[in-house]
C-alpha cells in the first residue's frame, strides 16, 4: 500500500519539503552512527533508499508535522527527525528484546540470529547518537551543552513512563480490567504518552504550551490510543495467552455476553489469530474496528491543518494496514 501523502494534489509542495527535512535527518542519524561504530569490531552497513521512504517512516513523518504546525523552524525540524530515530532504535530495541523477536533499525555486519545483543546495540548506539546530535546543536547555536545533559534525561522520563507499564505486565496480570480503566491508566502510558514522548527534547528549545502546541501533542495522543486499539485487535489472542493487558479482551469480559469470550478462550489452544473470531462475530469486529479509527481519525483530523484535511482517511487506513487490520 502505497503511503497515504501520495494522494494530495495542491498541498504536495508541503508534504515534499517535509520528506526532504525527513531524509536529512535520517541521514544525519545515520552519518552519526556510523561515526560512532568507526573504527570498532562492528561496521554499519549503509542504507538503501527504502530506508528514507515515507512509508517506512511513517509515524516518523506525523511527528514531524506535528513541529510544522506549530511553526518551528526547518532546521530545528531536521534536528528533531533525527533525534525522533534515534528514540525510534531504543523503543524496538527494547521491544526486541520483550518480544524475543527482531526488527531491524541499524543494519550491521553482526550475525543475524544475535538478534539479542543486535538489539542491545541498537539501543545503544542510539543513546550515544542522541547525545551527540543535541550536542552539536548546541555548540553550533551557542547554546549551553548542559542542554544535552537535560535533553538526555528528558527522553530518559519520557520513554520510562512507556516502559514501566510494559514492566508491570512482564509477569502476567491476574484479571481483566474495566475498558475505561484500560484506557486511562494502561493505554495512557503504552501508547498515548509513548507518542507524546516525540515533544520531550523539543520542548527545551520550544515554547509547548502554546494552545497550537499543546493541540499537537493531544492529536498525537489520540492517534496513539487508536493505534493502540487496533494492536489489540490484531494481539488479542496473544495477550490473553501471555495475560497482558488487552482492550479488547477487557470489552469481552466486562461488555459482550459470556459466549463471545467462551469462543475465544476455545480457540486459544488451536488458532493462533483470532481472525476466525471475527469472522464468527463480525458486528462485535466492527465496532472495535470502528472505535480504534474514530480515535486515529480525530487525531489526524486535529493534527492536519484545513488544507490537509483530505489526508485523514487515507492516513488512517495506511496506519490501520501497517497493523494489520484490512478496513475500506
């Protein structure tokens, strides 16, 4: 599926000069990298053109409009793409490594089944990129670089908030709680503050408190929430496996009657995607369904400026296909 900006007419300067301020800091991030593992046992190998893509960036790219809609400078932008990649490595790193899984984000001449100490790499190689860019920011603008120790520790307090809930269901978790509950004290921290986390560097070198500001960072909230609703859908029969968190499964347990869970708990043994489920119960899919893309849509909607409204649907669909949801 191609990605969803490909489709506007009059605003495609826009949307083009964004993709430039996107490769530029991608390439920063890369140049710094490899500057990083120079000269050591392990060599990065160079990215191909894919790797700057806007649909491999996606998430990337909203983040970054979220800056441009408030106005922050050009240069300023590339600076945040490419600390935003390097937040990007240290969250699928630590989600490889939860997950036992790996999804590429420094290619390197490493084995590829050390998809463990891969991750431990990735994530570090990303904190000293990090540090590195915001540090060079701030001797090239004569700014103090102490700001690149509170850079530093910002992003630290921002991905942490993340991080302790997925902590907290590394053991299981032993019932399931009201929807709203996980809404609002689950979800919140996985997802909702997760995306927000992309302001937490900007917000040293930016006014954020601004109406405007303060707006982007709730659309981004919002589109994490629905992202968030749509992993649920696709992971529900992982998450009641591994007795994780699960908006989903809690709407079954606390607001559809018994038979529906009975199904699911029936099929756990045998199916390892509840798409047979939703093929059983299709209307219950389809509000779900429903609820993630009005959540995505509403946060799309706030993000874009007016002239940028036709983007919602087609970003919200894109968004739904990555997961793995296959909506019209």
């Amino acid at each position: 599926m191609n990605h969803p900006f490909a489709v506007i007419g009059h605003a495609a300067r826009d949307i083009a000069a964004l993709e430039s301020e996107l490769r530029t800091g991608l390439e920063h991030f890369w140049q710094a990298a490899a500057a990083i593992l120079d000269g050591g046992p392990i060599q990065l190998t160079p990215p191909d053109q894919a790797t700057f893509s806007l649909s491999r960036n996606f998430f990337s790219t909203l983040f970054l409009y979220s800056y441009y809609r408030i106005g922050v400078p050009p240069e300023r932008r590339t600076l945040y793409a490419a600390v935003n990649q390097c937040l990007r490595g240290m969250v699928t790193g630590c989600d490889n490594l939860l997950d036992d899984e790996y999804k590429i984000t420094l290619e390197t001449d490493l084995p590829p089944k050390a998809h463990r100490f891969r991750s431990v790499l990735d994530i570090m190689v990303a904190d000293r990129v990090l540090f590195a860019l915001v540090t060079t920011h701030c001797r090239n603008h004569d700014l103090p670089v102490a700001l690149a120790l509170q850079a530093s520790a910002a992003s630290l307090q921002a991905l942490t908030q993340s991080g302790a809930q997925e902590a907290a269901e590394e053991g299981g978790i032993e019932g399931r709680l009201e929807p709203d509950v996980v809404l609002q004290k689950i979800h919140h921290f996985k997802t909702g503050v997760l995306f927000q986390s992309t302001w937490a560097i900007p917000a040293l070198f930016e006014d954020t408190t601004t109406p405007e500001a303060l707006a982007a960072q709730e659309a981004l909230y919002q589109i994490g929430i629905g992202c968030q609703i749509l992993d649920d859908l696709v992971d529900l029969f992982v998450d009641v496996r591994e007795r994780r968190h699960n908006y989903v499964a809690s709407v079954l347990v606390h607001r559809e009657p018994p038979a529906l869970w009975r199904q699911v708990q029936a099929e756990l043994a045998t199916a390892q995607t509840p798409d047979r489920f939703y093929a059983a119960w299709p209307e219950f899919a389809s509000r779900m369904q429903a609820e993630a893309m009005a959540s995505l849509e509403n946060g799309l909607r706030m993000l874009f400026f007016d002239k940028h409204q036709g983007l919602v649907r087609p970003a919200a669909l894109f968004i739904a296909d990555r997961i793995g949801v296959a909506l019209k």
